[in-house]
C-alpha cells in the first residue's frame, strides 16, 4: 500500500526523531554560488569539513552573465559571488563546475544530463526548482541555506515528511500543447497554493507519453503550485534518457540498477492524501495575465472578469492587472510582445530549443522584439550546435547566448527595462522578476517562438 514517494523516503530514514522531524539520508547536494557562502562560512565557524564531498556538485548559475564568459564580469558583486563559490570548493574538496567550462550550466539541467540524478535517490539544493529532479524518480527538493550546512556537515537533514497527492491526467495532450501548458494548466486549476504541504506525484496517460525534458519542466514547476516537490515514477523512458550518461550506471551495475528502478512506482491499492484527475483534452496552450502563476488561461481565453474573482482576491487581481497593464474580461491575443524568453531550468533544454526552431524555420524574427535564447548548460548548447538549431534559428535572425540563468531572474545582466512585456518559458511572473518594471507572461516554447516572429501574443497553432 506504499507510494513511490514512501518507498524511496522509507529506504532513506535514518532515524525518528520522537515528537519531531526526521532524520532523513540525502544522496546528491546540489549547491550554487547564492545560497551556498553563509553555509560554507558555518562549516568553517564549527571547525568542520563536508561529511561525503563526492555527492555534493557546485556550479554557478544564477549570477553568471550569457555573453562573454571568458571575461570578468561587470557587476563586482556577481563576479565576488562566483570566485567565492570556486575558492570555498577548492577549500572543501569538492567537484566545481566552473564558469565557461563544458560542464558548466543551470544546476538543475546539468544534474540530469549528466547522471548525477537518477531514480531512487534523494536530492537537495538550496534552490526551490529543485524539484525538477523528481522527473527520474527521485525525491527532490529546495532547502534553507542553514540546511546546506546541515547536509553539507552530516549528508542528513532534518525533515518533516509531507503528505502525499496524486496528479492523475488522462488522455493525450492535443497539437501544440507541451509540459508547459499541463503545468501552467495545474497551477491555475489547483492555484499556487492547491499542493502546499504535499509531495505530488504525476500520473496518467498524458505523463506517460512526456519525454525526459517534459517531465522535468513538469517538476520543475511543481513548487509554483505550493507543493513540496513532484515525482514520476521512472520508466523505459527514463531509462532510454540516462543509459550511457556520465555519472550512470555501466555494464552489470546499470542492469542491476534498473532492475531496482522498475520497482520504484506506487502499489496499486497505495493510498494518497490527495487525489486529483483531469482530462488532458481540456488543455490548450496556455499564457499567464497576471503576476504570479496561477493566474493564466488558455491562449483563446479571455482573462477573467471581476465578477469571476472571489470578492476576497478581487482588490489582488486588479492590483496584478495594473501591474500588467492589462483589462478583465479581455483577451490578450494580439497584445504587443516585447521581450522573448527561451531558457530558464524550466525550459532551457535541447528539446525546447528543437520547438522553438520547429516553429520559427523558414520565418524571421519581428523586427521589434529581442529575443534571447538562452541554453541550459553548455552541452545543450553543444547539441544546438551539432543538429544544425543553432542555423535555423541564425537564418531566421536569432542568436543564441552561453549558458546560465538568464533572463529567469534580475540577477545578471539580462534584465527585462521597466514596463517592456516579455513572453517567457521561465518559472516565475512576480512583479519585477526580470527586472524593475518588467512585465512577464509565462508561456511555452512554442508560443515564444510565435510571438517572436509576429511581435504578438500568438496561438502557436496557427503555424504548425
């Protein structure tokens, strides 16, 4: 009667704490260079070194600027976050993707392309988008800067077990629909608080049919929901995804381990805290109208008018459609787009850049938009590279960036100026998360590409 998400927390109990948390194994720490500095500097308060350095990865992301990576970097205060990030793993002993290097790129699309996360495993990073690593089956989740400490010190944490709820969506996604839009679909149906206190489990036709790179925009965006993390239960597609990867399994020792891994899905009379359907039929591509992410629509929807909002959100909803510049009960296709997001942990991989290429081959860029195209990591590039993306998108007059966060967040220079409009395959559309003023509306890869070559918020539809 055990989920997945109990089999693979069961497996990593170290102890009970009596009346309190648990005591929980983690097998992979990923760390960045923003959260990571107060928890080297308490190791060295306490006079200790890191517990198990082999499973913990560093890299910088957040501040690391996508043009020009062999140079210094103009903000002082990026630039000392990244050299302290490099000196404090130097100290410690630990692996350090270093900045402009081929291993380089976003943590939490490094991870999984290199095998560092696989199925079964508990993963931690003080990052909330950690999520994104229960793609493969795994445990997955975002952790406080004094927790880093902990795991780093011990390789446990202590960890209030959340309750769990499935996710269950039948049927296949319809043309043009992607992760993206089933995530943003949860989000608005389940609100960003529906999930909060629990660790969700996707299941259902429509998951079963996701490729790698959608599951983990899946996961990735199961945070945004207020949940704890998201998992998929791994399977032959999973397995296609990380046989022969860096850090897998070889020879007998990958049979042996994906003979474990079939073993990782919940019984069939599991019970689950929560429980929720829906038809994948019901779901279109999808932008968002205001400033976080659960308020969104199906791209031929109209934004909802006042008298839909609970008189309770309406003073909040009109502050966002302020915000926004936006009205109630109207619809946003043909707004003027001036800004174009493709990257982000969210949507920073190959097949993200091979959906935006799809739609763009053989069109040119709207002459009043910039677009930046930004990959995940440096292999992503690579592979843009080799399969010919990187001339496609060249021809139809875009350019692409070195890796990093990018226009995700306003923490390198790829900020969005005041009152511009962006249509982004990123994760978040707080007031000012790409830049002071910036106007963000969430939306896949494919609509991006369709606003950046008519200039306007476009069903991606219309051209495939």
């Amino acid at each position: 009667m055990n989920t997945l998400f109990d089999k693979i927390w069961d497996r990593h109990v170290v102890q009970i704490v009596n009346g309190g948390p648990t005591q929980l194994y983690i097998d992979r720490l990923y760390a960045h260079e923003v959260t990571s500095p107060q928890a080297f500097d308490g190791l060295r308060a306490r006079g200790l070194k890191c517990f198990r350095p082999g499973q913990i990865i560093c890299m910088p992301d957040h501040n690391t600027p996508t043009h020009d990576q062999d140079k210094p970097i103009a903000d002082p205060v990026s630039q000392k976050q990244v050299d302290l990030l490099a000196r404090n793993c130097e100290e410690f002993g630990l692996t350090h993707y270093a900045m402009n290097t081929l291993d380089n790129g976003i943590v939490h699309v490094v991870g999984p392309e290199k095998g560092l996360s696989l199925p079964g495993m508990t993963i931690v990073c003080g990052d909330s988008h950690t999520s994104t690593h229960g793609a493969v089956g795994a445990i997955a989740f975002g952790i406080g800067t004094s927790e880093v400490e902990m795991v780093m010190a011990s390789q446990c944490i202590l960890q209030q077990k959340p309750k769990t709820m499935r996710i269950t969506v039948n049927g296949s996604l319809g043309k043009g629909v992607t992760a993206k839009d089933l995530a943003l679909f949860l989000m608005a149906r389940l609100t960003t608080s529906g999930a909060t206190g629990h660790f969700v489990e996707y299941a259902g036709q429509a998951v079963r049919e996701l490729s790698m790179e959608g599951r983990l925009t899946l996961c990735n965006l199961s945070i945004e929901m207020g949940a704890r993390g998201g998992i998929v239960a791994p399977d032959d597609i999973t397995f296609r995804y990380l046989k022969g990867r860096e850090y897998a399994p070889k020879g007998e020792e990958w049979e042996r381990a994906v003979a474990y891994w079939r073993t990782l899905r919940s019984d069939d009379d599991a019970f689950f805290d929560k429980e929720i359907t829906f038809d994948a039929s019901d779901i279109e591509p999808r932008v968002t109208y205001g400033t976080n992410p659960g308020m969104g629509i199906g791209i031929t929807e109209n934004i909802p008018s006042l008298d839909e909002i609970p008189e309770t959100s309406r003073a909040s909803f009109l502050k966002s459609l302020s915000y926004m510049g936006f009205e109630a009960g109207k619809s946003l296709l043909g707004t003027q787009v001036d800004y174009v997001f493709l990257g982000a942990c969210t949507n920073g991989r190959i097949e993200d850049f091979r959906a935006f290429a799809s739609l763009v081959k053989g069109r040119h860029k709207n002459e009043h938009v910039t677009a930046w195209l930004t990959s995940g990591s440096w292999m992503v590039l690579q592979q843009i590279i080799e399969e010919g993306i990187a001339d496609i998108l060249a021809a139809a007059g875009f350019e692409i960036r070195q890796p990093g966060c990018s226009a995700c967040l306003a923490m390198n220079d790829d900020k969005v100026p005041p009152g511009k409009l962006c249509v982004s395959t990123s994760n978040r559309n707080f007031e000012g998360r790409q830049g002071p003023g910036a106007r963000t509306v969430l939306a896949s890869p494919l609509v991006a590409a369709a606003a950046a070559v008519t200039g306007v918020v476009t069903d991606p539809r219309e051209f495939l």
